[in-house]
C-alpha cells in the first residue's frame, strides 16, 4: 500500500506480459478525459445507455442490440462512432474495451461497462449511467434556465443604457445648454457619464474583448481554474449551488461505482477524472493518496470544506457498516432534491430582481434628463 502510483506505472510498463487487464488499468490512469466533448453529447450518451439497457433485458445480445442503435442513428458522426464500436464488437472485442479504443467515452464510463460485463451485472450498470446523465442533464438545465431569463434582463439593460448615454442624453444635453441656470447634481453626474460612454466605450469594448480572449486561452491553466473557481464558491448564493451540484455527482458516481464492486482506489481515482471542478480534483489527488496509505474516507473527505459535516458524518457510519454504495445514493438523492428547491427559488428570486433593477436604471435617467424641465417650469410660475 505504501507504494507510490508512478513506481506502480513504471513497474507495469516493464511487466507488460503479466496481462492485458492489468495494462488497461494503468492506461486509464494515465489518460486525460474528455467528458464529451469529441462528438456525443450527454444527452445521447443517456440515450445510448437506455436503449441499450432495455434491449438487453429483454434478452438481446450485445451485437444485435448495436446494429439496432447503429440502424437508429439519423446523424453521420454519431452514426459513424456507433458503427465503429459495433465493427470492434464484431471483431471479438467486449463493449468495454471498444468504448475505451473509441476516444468518445470517458475512462468513468467504459471501466464502469467493463465491471459489469465482468460481474455480470451489465444491465444494472448500463441503468446507472442512464440516470447519472439524466440527473446530469437535469441539473444543468435547471440551472441554465434559472440564469436564462436574468441574464436576459442584464443584457438588455446594459444595452439600454448604452443606447440612453449614447443618443438620448446628447440630444438632452443640447436642450440644456440653452438654460441660463444650473442643473441639478443627479443631471449633472449622468451627463458627465454619458461623456465617458461616449469617449472611452470603444475602449471598454476592446478591454473586454481582450480579456475574454486571455481566459480563454489560460482558462485549462491550474493556477486560473484555482482562482476561478474559489472565486465562484465565494458567490453568494451562486457558490452554494455550484458546491451543491458538485456534491451530488460527486455522490452519485461513488454509488455507482461502489455498487459495481470497484475497489474504493480505483473509484476515487476515476470519480476525480470525471469531475472536472478544480476543488474536487484537488481534494480527491490528496484523498486518493490517503486511502492508498490506508487513511479512512471520511478522515482524508473532512480536510476539505467542499465536503459537508453531514456527508462526512455519514461516509464514517457507512466505512463501519460497509454499506457505502447505500449512503451515497441516499446522499445523491437528498443534494439532487435539494438542489431543485434551491433552483427554483433562485428563479423566482431573481426574476423580479432583474425587472426593478432594470426599471430603476432607466427611471433614474430619465428623471435626471426631465429634472432641469420640471424646474424651468416651476421657476415659470
């Protein structure tokens, strides 16, 4: 136990005839993952699983339920990459090892599909997957859908204002030169920021154009994700969901893995290549150390405040009890609910935020042009 994971490596490249499993192990611990991003996306990897799922429970084999998913799929590139899993198939290759020659598939799911096949509980596999990206989907369109009609509001605002400072202030400004008194402070303060609207908004364009430009370039370097991401927990009520929706993919990849009799190494270590949140993988590189040295889960999860007391507290019961695959699916199930409510009222909270904001803005610059109007009309009397 106390060996290090690169000692193992090197020992495993030097003993490649000890066997082929053993040489696929270490080959996904040494790859980089691409959760979806070279052609499925989640919502047909949840199709995929499905399918595939119920073909087999109804007593399909693999080969066959794979032409049936080739004969389905009505776009080429999607086409194409089930054609090439079901040719490896045909060839005498297991559905595991073809998803991993295939490059379209995460380490986390054709290992999961390979401790299936090898236990013989394909099936309950190929439906845990099917709700990991179902609640994944879920979530993420919550929260898109949350923030959708918000963002909306902000955009439309900025873009009012800037059409107020840039057009409408100066056609007021030319009215107010002809008046022989003073303007009003609030007046005075939104013509002068017209005036930089006017002066420098080429500028602040450019700025931001160059700064979106550099994140993206730097945005997969680990001193930038650090920062991000620390940043992005310190959001009120922003950071609560984010640590929540983490927390329970979190939970729900260790049940699935432990239900399908991973070893808790080997889980750790693909959970941490599946979750790609900065904190997590962190925290799981210095857990995945701990428990290889033999530290307890829930001694090596309570360094880290990403993991709550209540997970913690029950991570220990289930060690003791042996029924960790249990307590996360629970935990996964009470974080997912609650991350609904929190969702929603979020939605519901900002919505009518959004709207007074907007409307304040726009009012305040209207009264500031209208001010000096109202006192020449009262000076008139």
């Amino acid at each position: 136990m106390s060996l290090d994971l690169k000692d193992i490596k090197k020992k495993n490249a030097s003993q490649q005839s000890k066997g082929s499993d053993l040489k696929q192990v270490f080959e996904f611990l040494n790859k980089d993952i691409s959760f979806g991003k070279k052609g499925l996306k989640d919502q047909k990897k949840e199709q995929f699983y499905s399918e595939l799922s119920i073909l087999l429970s109804s007593g399909t084999d693999v080969r066959t339920a794979m032409d049936i998913v080739v004969a389905e799929q009505t776009k080429k590139k999607e086409k194409e990459i089930f054609e090439n899993l079901m040719n490896h198939i045909l060839e005498g290759v297991s559905l595991s090892d073809a998803m991993e020659q295939s490059g379209m598939f995460t380490p986390y799911e054709y290992f999961s599909i390979k401790i299936g096949e090898e236990s013989g509980k394909l099936n309950n596999v190929l439906k845990d997957l099917t709700i990991f990206f179902s609640k994944k989907i879920k979530q993420k369109k919550q929260f898109s859908s949350a923030l959708t009609y918000p963002l909306l509001v902000l955009v439309t605002a900025i873009g009012a204002v800037i059409f107020m400072m840039n057009f409408i202030v100066p056609m007021f400004v030319d009215v107010f030169k002809r008046f022989k008194g003073d303007l009003p402070a609030l007046t005075k303060a939104v013509v002068k920021l017209s005036n930089v609207f006017s002066e420098y908004l080429g500028l602040v364009f450019l700025i931001i154009i160059t700064i979106t430009i550099v994140l993206f370039l730097v945005r997969k370097k680990n001193w930038y994700r650090n920062f991000s991401s620390k940043l992005l927990l310190r959001i009120p009520v922003a950071g609560v969901l984010v640590q929540k929706i983490y927390l329970a993919r979190f939970c729900q990849s260790m049940a699935l893995l432990i239900s399908s009799k991973t070893p808790m190494l080997r889980a750790i270590q693909l959970v941490k290549n599946m979750i790609t949140f900065y904190p997590y993988q962190e925290a799981l590189t210095t857990i995945e150390k701990d428990v290889l040295h033999g530290k307890p889960l829930h001694k090596s999860m309570e360094q880290f405040p990403i993991f709550d007391k209540r997970t913690v507290s029950l991570t220990k019961v289930a060690e003791e009890i042996n029924q960790l695959d249990t307590v996360f699916n629970n935990l996964n199930d009470q974080y997912s609910t609650e991350l609904e409510h929190r969702i929603g009222m979020l939605s519901s909270v900002l919505e009518p935020i959004m709207i007074i904001f907007v409307g304040l803005l726009v009012g305040v610059i209207l009264i500031a042009m209208y001010m000096p109007m109202f006192q020449l009309g009262t000076s008139m009397y």
